[in-house]
C-alpha cells in the first residue's frame, strides 16, 4: 500500500497520495450516477403529471394516492419511503460517506481529518433502515401488481416494451429489496441454531434465498437505482407522445 503524500511539516496532504493509478475514478462515477439519479427523481417526483399511461404506471407513483387536501404532487407521499430505504442502506451508505465525506479514506489517498462517530450524533437515522425495509417490502407488493397490470391492455392481455422495462424493474428492485443486510438479519441472521427454532428449516431457505441475492448486492443496489430512473423516464417520454409504446404482442 502506498505512503500518503505529506507535506514538509509532516502533515498528510489532502486527497495526496503516491498512487499512479487513477484511484479517483470508481468515486467520480459513483457520484455522478447520484447526482443523475436523485436529480431526476426529485424532479419527476415535484411533477405531478405524465407519471401513468395506458397501463403503465410509473414506480415513483405508485401506489398512487391523491387527496383533495394535497394540493401538490402525490409522489411527495410515497418517495420519501423508498428514498429513506436507499439513504440508509448499508451498501449506500459506504458509497456516499466515501464519496462526499471521504469516510473511510480507504486505499492510500489522504482525505480531510474527519471526526466519525459511527452512526451516532448526526448519523443516528441510518437506524431507521430496518423500519423503512418494512416500508419497501409493502411497496414491492404494489409494484408486482402493477406489473401485472402493465399486460392488461384496454383490448385485453398483451406485451408492450413498456410491459418488459416495468418488468425489468420489478426484478432488479425484488433483487435489492430482499438482498437488504437487515432482511438477512431479520430471518436468520440473529439464529445461532436453525434446527432449534420454529420452523427452522423454512427460516434457514429464506435465509439462504436472500444471503444469494445478498452477496451480489451492489449490483442489485446500483442497477435498480438506475432502472428505475429509466422507467419513470420511459412512461414519462410515452405519456407525453414523444416517443411510442411498441406493442410486441
């Protein structure tokens, strides 16, 4: 591992490091996918319209939920909870405390001193992460039936490209749902003996199904997070005629 970088006093240098290699591309990338992604949800979500069209749905709408009392857009009802999902997800949280707090510094690249004291203080909401998975987990219902309902056309069942991105979403999100550190914990992770516990045998294949979707977790988190960003995009590109929906069925 390279020495970081110091000045004449002895003191390590900001973001000074020996490295060769171009060690700040992995963090540009990652935040640039952030700023895309919340950038756009928050715009889309401010928007209140073009967010549904035949039967499509976009999953930032959904469920849909508007009140007369609500006089602004109703996806502000519903993302803060997924939105809460991701800002405390473990994988997520390493991603963005590296990214724009340089926390852990990791590798040999000197960062700005920092004061991190765990998830307390200030970070004592990324506690709530096991409290917005139950959120998640009930809206993942909604998005399946809305999956659903993306083939049931007004002239009955068929396949449309919009039916396949909505499908696609669905599966990356069930991905990162149910790969989730806490659902891990929730069905097995705090059970020292399986075959000592009721149903055991059944909490110990739930527990094998998500430590699988677990292990690839990054990808799941990073592709969702991208997917379904394209598919409100989508919907929202045919709702208002821009493009055309292709029917493949």
């Amino acid at each position: 591992m390279s020495e970081l970088s110091s000045s004449a006093n002895g003191a390590k240098v900001f973001l000074g490091t020996s490295r060769q290699d171009s060690w700040w591309g992995q963090p540009l990338l990652m935040t640039s996918i952030l700023f895309l992604t919340l950038g756009y949800a928050t715009w889309a979500a401010l928007q209140g319209d073009y967010f549904q069209v035949g039967p499509y749905t976009s999953p930032f709408y959904s469920p849909q939920i508007a009140f007369d009392w609500w006089p602004i857009s109703p996806a502000l009802l519903i993302v803060w909870a997924p939105g809460g999902f991701r800002l405390t997800c473990y994988y997520f949280r390493r991603v963005y405390y590296r990214v724009f707090f340089f926390t852990p510094p990791a590798c040999a690249v000197g960062a700005k001193p920092q004061n991190y004291k765990g998830e307390r203080a200030l970070l004592i909401f990324q506690n709530l992460h096991r409290f917005f998975l139950y959120l998640a987990l009930v809206l993942w219902v909604f998005h399946v039936h809305d999956t659903w309902l993306a083939f049931n056309f007004a002239d009955g069942f068929g396949i449309g490209v919009g039916s396949l991105v909505i499908v696609t979403d669905t599966i990356l999100l069930t991905g990162f749902v149910f790969g989730c550190n806490s659902l891990r914990h929730l069905v097995g992770g705090n059970v020292d003996c399986f075959s000592c516990v009721p149903l055991g045998r059944q909490r110990y294949l739930l527990w094998r199904v998500v430590s699988k979707f677990n292990f690839h977790h990054w990808f799941w988190a990073w592709s969702s997070l991208i997917w379904i960003t394209l598919t409100d995009l989508y919907i929202r590109l045919v709702a208002m005629g821009i493009i055309t929906d292709a029917r493949i069925l």
